[in-house]
C-alpha cells in the first residue's frame, strides 16, 4: 500500500485520516481496509511533523476503539475495527504504546487525572455502595462458562473459588452455581455490607486481597478479580494468589471497558459521558483503561482473550444508575454540585434516544460492555 518515500507514506496517513473522521462523522466503514504504515517511523532520524503525524493518527485510532464495537454486520465484521491494521506492524505496536485511550481522549480536553487518590476508600460512601449494588454491571453468563471451562481443565473438582475486589457480589454470585463454596473478598466494609447474605455457598469477607488469611495455602481452585485489579498492589495481591491456589488452579482478572450499541448518536452521547468523567479517574487505577496490556500473570502461558462480550438491555433509569456507580461520578458531583450531573445524564441519553427512535412511552438502550479477562494457571509442580 505505501510506497518507500516519506511523502508517500505522510500521503497514506492523510488518507488514512481522512478515512477515520469519515468514519466518525458518518458511520462508513473502514473494517475491509488493511493499511501497513511503514516501520521507520519509529526510527531515531524522524522529525517532529513527522512523529506528530503519528501520533495525531494513533488518538484517531483510539477514538475508533470506543466506537469499534458498534454495528456488527452479518459478516461479522465491525465498521471500524481496530484490527484492520495490521497488528504486527512495528508502527501500530509503538504507536499503540505511546498513547492510550485514555490519554488521547483527556489530550483532546487539555485534561489529567486525579492524582493521590487512596484506591482502597473509592467505595465506602453510603449512598454510592447502595446505587453501586442496585446498578452495577454483572457478568454474561458466557464469561463465567468460560472461566468455569477453563479451570476444570486442570482442576475438575471446582471445591473453591475466591473472588477478590468484588465488591458487593457483582462477579462473585455468578461463580455460585459452577463452585462448591465462593468467598468474595473485598476491602470496602461498605460494599460488603450490601452483598447478598441468602446464598448458602457464598460468603463474603472485609479483607484486601493481599492478606487472605482464613485461606489455607493450596486450596483454591479459581481466583479471580473482576474490574477490580486496578485497585490492587500487583506484586503482593499475586504473592498472596500464589499461596492459596491450588497447583493447576486458575487464576483471572477480567474487566470491561466501552459501552456501546448500535446507534452512533446514542454511542457519542455515552461517549460524551465518559470523556467528562475520565478526568475525575485516579491516576492510580488507569491500567484498566488499556484492558490491563501492562499486566503480565505470573504463569507462563498464560494468554488474554479481549474477544468476550457482555450484552445488556438497561432502562433509562438503570443506565443512569451504572453512572451513578462510578466512582468518578461521584467525585465529579462532589466537585460540581451545582450541575445535578446524573439529571443532566439522564435528560441527554433521554433526548439522543428520541432522535434515533421517535418518542416512546419505554426508554430501553440495548448496548454492551467491551469485555476483557487474562487468563492462566499455577504450574502443576
Ligand atoms: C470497581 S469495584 C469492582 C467490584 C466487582 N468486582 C465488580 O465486578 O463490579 C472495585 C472494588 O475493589 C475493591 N478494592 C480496592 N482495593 C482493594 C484491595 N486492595 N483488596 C480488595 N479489594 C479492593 C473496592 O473496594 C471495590 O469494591
């Protein structure tokens, strides 16, 4: 596709560009395209135009992510999907590790986030745990059937499972059926104080999950953390996953990120959303915003599936109400109470829904979480 000068390859991103606002503006597909940028852009002898070009397409490509999972066609292709680059191409790598998302999308707002933040008091406000165990996503049961799936491979018996971070019960209660017992382990006394007590196998401890000590060494079968790694300081939270895994026991962390659906108005106004609220994330916790790329389990073979989705059919007043879940919500309410942020939430998804369907006595989005797990197992011996 390119050719070797650099005018041809500064040709083939402007072209490329152009292609990718086209796509925002006008939801045309891009998915059939294959584009090979050349490698030497990365090279030492690049200037400035030259570097900012790239980087000028990286956050274009970044904004095409939380737009990538809309309109999957009958082919199974999605307009825009990312991956019509061609992933092993040096460029699209360092590219993809000199901006995130995240940072492409505060980049556009001038913006930074919050920085200092003790992540182990994000979720003990009475209010929030309520609405955060009233709303909250839960997993699709796809998502556990794979994890199940893969644990008894090794460990059929399934007798254990600990679901650490997992605040009042959102990822833990889905393991119930699959499990002889579940613990959920979480160190908000808050979010705890809100899981469900009537679940004969399940129980629930105020712990952090670097110190499980009513878990003998070697007895779990599955570990898992969902959406909630981010939190934890990696290097004791594995240590402590380590001692208490069974051998050939299982060991997850699973996530999700974009919500979207199929229609472009409603996926800019929840865009919109999240963009004002990014800046109100502690810093601390921004390695879920590129699918926890940094993290590398402690087993070797170890892989990563970001293929996983979890569909959800929400009413006005329940989307709203994941909103309210956030933990930056939160904080930018605090921060502007002047705004009624959640109303004003509610009346632009209300008013993006009526454009696309008309006026409807149901308000009912059909979107899905962009959903994402690591995935390995501690060696047999
Ligand atoms: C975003 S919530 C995820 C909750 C739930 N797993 C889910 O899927 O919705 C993150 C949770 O991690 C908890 N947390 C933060 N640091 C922790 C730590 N070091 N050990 C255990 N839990 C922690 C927080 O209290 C919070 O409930």
């Amino acid at each position: 596709m390119l050719g070797s000068s650099w005018s041809d390859s500064l040709a083939t991103i402007a072209l490329f560009k152009q292609m990718v606002c086209g796509h925002l503006q006008t939801g045309t597909r891009l998915a059939e395209q294959t584009w090979n940028f050349p490698d030497r852009f990365d090279s030492p002898g690049i200037d400035q135009l030259q570097r900012r070009q790239t980087e000028e397409i990286y956050s274009l490509l970044d904004k095409l992510v939380i737009f990538q999972t809309t309109k999957q066609d009958s082919s199974g292709l999605r307009p825009a999907q990312v991956s019509s680059v061609d992933p092993s191409c040096p460029l699209w790598s360092g590219l993809r590790s000199k901006m995130s998302l995240v940072d492409s999308v505060l980049d556009e707002q001038g913006a930074t986030m919050k920085q200092g933040v003790d992540t182990t008091k994000m979720f003990v406000d009475n209010d929030h745990v309520k609405n955060y165990a009233k709303y909250r996503t839960r997993y699709s049961e796809d998502v556990f059937k794979y994890i199940v799936d893969y644990c008894k491979e090794t460990r059929p018996d399934l007798d254990l499972c600990v679901d650490v971070g997992c605040g009042s019960g959102q990822s833990t209660t889905g393991f119930a059926k699959y499990f002889k017992k579940v613990v959920g382990v979480d160190i908000s006394e808050a979010q705890i104080s809100q899981a469900p007590k009537d679940i004969p196998n399940v129980e629930f401890k105020v712990a952090p999950a670097e110190q499980l000590p009513f878990l003998e060494s070697n007895s779990v079968d599955l570990w898992t953390c969902a959406q909630a790694f981010n939190y934890m300081p990696e290097k004791e939270t594995f240590a402590e996953a380590d001692r208490v895994l069974k051998p050939g026991g299982t060991m997850v962390i699973l996530g999700y990120l974009t919500l979207s659906g199929q229609e472009e108005l409603i996926n800019t106004e929840l865009y919109k959303i999240i963009a004002k609220i990014l800046p109100y994330w502690p810093k601390e916790t921004k390695s879920i915003f590129n699918k926890f790329k940094d993290v590398t389990l402690p087993y070797p073979g170890w892989t990563r599936n970001d293929t996983l989705v979890n569909p959800h059919r929400m009413s006005l007043e329940e989307l709203v109400g994941v909103f309210s879940s956030f933990y930056s919500v939160l904080a930018y309410q605090q921060d502007h109470p002047e705004e009624h942020f959640l109303e004003q939430i509610e009346t632009s998804l209300r008013d993006a829904h009526r454009q696309v369907f008309g006026q409807q006595e149901e308000i009912v989005f059909d979107l899905t979480w962009e959903t994402f797990l690591l995935i390995g197992r501690k060696p047999l011996q």
